[in-house]
DNA sequence: ACCATACGTTCACTATACCGAACTCTTCAA
DNA sequence: TTGAAGAGTTCGGTATAGTGAACGTATGGT
C-alpha cells in the first residue's frame, strides 16, 4: 500500500491563512509564480500554503506579507463581520447603576464598548481588566471624577479620559446622573 | 573546527514574538515548563522561540496562543501604548461641524475615537475610510439620521449604530445639534 | 501545425523546526 | 548537608517545511 501522495495534515488554521493568501495575491492581480519570485520563495512552497497543506514558517509569512505589503498580522487576522449592528437605548430605574456591552470585536486586538449610566452621588469600583488594557472614558451627560485611584480627573461632558485598565480605578458622580461610553481596547482576548 | 553550538540565524519578527511570548506569559504567571506542557511544545522549543532564535511555524504559534488564551494574530502585533491621556472638551462655534480626534491606537490594529458636532439641520457626508474599518456611532446627545446611504437608521441618545466604513454613508441632523462619539475600527492597517 | 513562454501542481531531496533527554542553577524541606 | 522538585538552557535525533526539477495545461507568435 502506497503512502498518500500530497502533503501532511492541515490544520485549520493554515487552510485560513492560505485562503487568505491566495486572495490577498489574487486582489493584487499577482501570479503565484511571480509572486513566489518577489517572496523568495518556490513556486511549490506557495502552491501548497495556498491549498491550505502545510505549516508554514514566521519567516516566509514575512517574505509573504512583504511581497504582498500587507503587516504580517494580518495573515493570520480573521476578518471582522461588517454588517451594521443597531443597538437601541434602554430605559433604566432611576437609582441603578446600568452597565450595557453595546459591541464587542474579538479579532485582532479585542475592543469592547459599553454604556455606562451611574446615579447621582455614587462611587463606583472600576472592574480591573486584563493586562495592557486601556480603558476610554467619553462623558455624555453629567459631571463625574473618575480614573486610577492615584490619579483621578473631574470629567464634564465631551471629555475623554484614556488610562491604563488594569490598575485599581474608580468612578463616582456629583449632584447629577452620568451617562458615559467606556471603550476598552485590550491586547489580550478574554 | 566544530559548528556553532546553539540555533541557526535570528530574523528580526523572530525576535519580536518571542519577546512578546515571554511578555505575555510572565503577564500570566506561568512558568515556561507549565506553558510547555499546556501548549503541547518542548520546552525547548519555547525556550529557543522566546530566547529570539528559531522561526516558529504557526500551529506552534497556534499552540502558544491557545495556551495564552490570545488571538493568534496578537503574537504578531505589536503593542498599543497605554499611558494616561486626558482631552478636555472643547467650545466650538455654533453653527460649525466639529470634528475632534480624541484617540489614536496605531499598532496592527488601529482605534481611532473622534468627537463630532454637527449644528441643526444639517447633512454630513461620511469620510470614507479603509476596506475592512467598521464605524462606531455612539448618540450623546440630539437625534440624527445616520449610517450607509442604502441602510440609515434613525438614532437617539444612548443608541448605537455600527456599520462599514468604507461604504457611503452619511449623518443629517434634525432640529437640535447632535453630538456623536465615533470609534473607527479597522483589523487591516493600509 | 509548431515552438516558446507562462501558468499552477506534484515529486524526491535537503534543510531545519521540534522533540526527548540530558544538563545547570535555585529553592526548600528534612 | 543532603535530596527532591522546580526552574530554564543546551545537546543529538527525527519529523517535516521548503526547495528545485519535473510535470500537464493554456496562450500567443510565426
């Protein structure tokens, strides 16, 4: 009994970058021959990364991406789902604290955006987040003090406040309900 | 004359992921052994890819990022600076669209977060922005018609609208001024 | 028709990414 | 002091990623 002829098993993550790669080459109106010349790379080597056999190499990603001037990132991005998304406002009880996730993208670096409404008078722990997050404060309505424990600001609409989200931080409100959009831009994935 | 000892030449990417692994895994408070094991890989394997020589293949950068629990594509970004920033807001002249940029993030990924202010009775055509960017629309105040020409929405504070940014789209304004957060996300730096 | 040139794929071979097993160096309990 | 358990690194051996040369097919010029 003959050995399969082609290559080894595929895992699914090389059928995506090959996918990826062949469309990515083929948007540029580039040969697989041409550009296995500009990559340094062989022809075979392209023809099998692009059917999704093999496993290749952070160095002939490189060459890949350069040849096709694109971050290497990107080859191995999944791409982000581009239908719109409409998110209505929400009534709320007065006197509670309203925490909404209005978007969350997991590819590439996670990004997250919540609304956050706090009533008048409160103090508010800030949720600690993952290392290397950065956490955006918009001000909509209200005037509200918030940011790390060692250094707050005193916030008034339009405003924005960006700090490191891992750190202790706080929220807390004056005389009026606050309404604020907290974006989260996190390296690290949940 | 014997041949040198230790792994073969060193690309520069080579280096740059295997710092942020060790970066990322000493974030996590694993060992290199623990890691190893949760990886499925050698330890010397990762010893050599976080010591900068070696070139890994991306099933064991597949493995590394699962065991880290990050989008593989992270391993490859480089990182977003996470200092404090403050912007106050500003006073504009009514009757003049505003256009602030509160927040730029330009690693692999880049965030973009922009303060608009746009008077009454007002239509706005939207910038068109690279393939794959999605726009953010957050209502702070005032009502307003917004999004792709062929799909708007009709927005209220407190709502959200995420759309495609590099298709048409537009924002026209009702009887008051309206003041509108937008977060541009784009998975693909051009 | 014919040859030449280009394309993309499949083959056998070579270079090398990964592995297991040793090693050194700390740390800590007995 | 000694042994055990953990850390991280360095060593051959082996599986496999990448190569060059063949292949089959399509197109264009003579």
């Amino acid at each position: 009994m003959t050995p399969p002829s082609g290559r080894r098993p595929v895992s699914s993550t090389a059928a995506a970058v090959g996918a990826k790669i062949r469309l990515r080459r083929q948007q540029r109106g580039m040969s697989a021959a041409e550009m296995a010349r500009r990559a340094g790379l062989s022809k075979a080597t392209l023809s099998q990364l692009e059917a999704g056999n093999g496993n290749p190499t952070i160095d002939t990603l490189d060459a890949i991406a350069i040849a096709l001037r694109i971050p290497i990132a990107d080859l191995l991005a999944r791409d982000a789902d581009t239908g719109p998304v409409f998110r209505q406002g929400t009534d709320i009880e007065p006197g509670e604290v309203s925490r909404e996730l209005l978007r969350r993208i997991s590819s590439g670096n996670s990004l997250e955006i919540w609304r956050l409404r706090i009533p008048p008078e409160t103090e508010l722990p800030g949720v600690p987040h993952a290392t290397g997050t950065i956490e955006h404060l918009l001000i909509a309505t209200g005037h509200v003090t918030a940011g790390p424990v060692d250094a707050p600001q005193d916030l008034r609409p339009g405003d924005m406040l960006a700090f490191a989200g891992d750190a202790p931080h706080f929220y807390r409100t004056g005389a009026e309900e606050v309404d604020i959009t907290v974006v989260f831009a996190s390296p690290i994935s949940t």
